[in-house]
C-alpha cells in the first residue's frame, strides 16, 4: 500500500458515508459488496476460525440491507476466501458504546446508519481470511476506506484473535476500553493517514 496513491481518495471532511464510494474504493482494494450467498460463505469461514460468538448470517444480510455498504467478501477461483464487515452508527449508537451497553452480535438494528444520515461513528465487526492473499485484501480495504473517507470518525471493534489484536492495537491505531478489555476504541484524526503505520498482509480475524 502507498500512501501517496490513496491521497487522491481522500475525502475532505473524513465523513464520507456515501455507499457508492465506499463500494468503489472496496472494490479498488481488491474485494466486492457481499450478496446473501457470499455472506453465508464469509460467516461459516468466520465460525471456522473464530472461537466464541459469531455475529450470524441474519445479522450481517441485516445490517448490509440497511446500509448497502457493509459486508465485503474476498474471493479466488470463485470462492470466498475473506470476509470484512463495518457499519457506521447514529449518534443514539455511539451513545450506547461509550455507554458500555451495545450488543455487538445482536445488533439493535435502530442504531444503524441510514444512507443520507450524517454518522456519528463506527463499528468493525472485523475480518477474517483463509490465506495470506485474502487476508491483505481484506485488511487493506478495512484501513484504506477508514483513512481516506472517515477518518475523522471515531469507532470501535473487538478483538476476536491473538493476530487480530497485535494488528487492531498496533498499526491500526485502536485503544483499549477501560473496564473492557476485549473492546477497542479509535479516536477520530486530525488528519488522514494520521500516525498510520501500515501492516504487512496477514490472514487475520478481529
């Protein structure tokens, strides 16, 4: 990844919730907006190598209807091979994660963001991948539709894996949650690419 190569992406304000540029830079990166079939496949390839709760098929196909631009599925050969999975938040959703009260898996899918909202936030559900290739694909577009259209969003995640967390808390920039040790925090930037170390690709799951 090269920096100076994303900068013409870069959205002004770091509050660019529009799904169409978010569809295109994620396919730029290298993967595609996830239909029902391919979340299916995404979230059996999370079950397989995620201990713990998964966030389930309904979910995801809920929260990707709403927003259109949620859900991202790597592929070779045809089959899905990584999965990375984001949703912005209305302000009421924020409120409820700096709360310490948002259900991560059984999303209230009222704290969602609607296109044409102003977002208040974010929520990394993750990514998972099968192999190296996927994985740097995966990760990249996580980091890249984050740096260059929202950068000056806060948001959170989870770390769900050992690799996940070295990556979430080392070149992402996250912040653990006091009093909530598998919740992490990003702080908005003052700028893009803000204090950004890039990962070398690693098949990862967060």
């Amino acid at each position: 990844m090269n920096l100076s190569e994303l900068a013409k992406f870069v959205d002004a304000s770091g509050r660019c919730s529009n799904p169409r540029m978010i569809n295109a830079l994620a396919a730029f990166c290298g993967v595609s907006l996830a239909g029902s079939e391919d979340i299916l496949a995404g979230r059996a390839l999370a079950a397989e190598k995620i201990d713990g709760d998964v966030v389930s098929a309904e979910m995801l196909q809920a929260v990707q209807d709403i927003t259109g631009c949620s859900v991202f599925v790597a592929r070779d050969g045809g089959k899905v091979t990584g999965l990375t999975a984001f949703f912005l938040l209305r302000p009421e959703g924020m409120q409820a994660f700096d709360e310490g009260r948002f259900d991560t898996v059984n999303v209230n899918l009222d704290y969602v963001w609607r296109p044409r909202e102003t977002p208040a936030g974010g929520y990394a559900w993750g990514f998972v991948a099968s192999n190296d290739r996927a994985a740097g694909r995966v990760v990249k577009a996580s980091i890249v539709i984050r740096e260059t259209l929202l950068w000056a969003l806060p948001g959170y995640t989870r770390a769900a894996t050992d690799d996940g967390a070295r990556l979430i808390y080392g070149s992402l920039g996250f912040e653990p949650v006091p009093g909530n040790p598998s919740l992490a925090r990003y702080f908005p930037r003052q700028a893009p690419f803000e204090g950004l170390t890039l990962p070398s690709a690693q098949a990862s799951a967060a």
